[in-house]
C-alpha cells in the first residue's frame, strides 16, 4: 500500500476520534454513535489494506 494512503488513513482517524471527543463532550448522543461507527470503519479499512493503526478493543465494535 502506498505511503499517502496509509498517511491519509491515519490523518482521518485522528479527526473522527478528534470529532468523537467533542460529541461526547458536548453530549451529542447522534454525534457519539456516528463517530464510533466511523472510527470502526476506519480501522476495518487499515485491517484490509495491512496497515497496523493502534487503537482500543473497543473502538473496533462499534457499526456505522
């Protein structure tokens, strides 16, 4: 897999978890719920291409 797509990857989970961090904060229960689900997408999407992104067990459990 290419260096920019591995980068990319990485630059758009730090904003979803970024992005979660402000839901939970603002106690946006949608918000909260979307995020999750990207994070998780994000990570199954690093797990199909081989790229290793370290994250939480539960991180990985949450659907869009």
């Amino acid at each position: 897999m290419t260096a920019m797509f591995d980068q990319e990857l990485r630059e758009q989970l730090a904003q979803a978890r970024q992005d979660l961090a402000a839901a939970r904060a603002a106690g946006d229960a949608d918000g909260v719920q979307a995020y999750e689900g990207r994070v998780a997408s994000l990570l199954r999407l690093a797990a199909q291409h081989g790229i290793d992104l370290p994250h939480s067990p539960d991180e990985e459990e949450h659907n869009e």
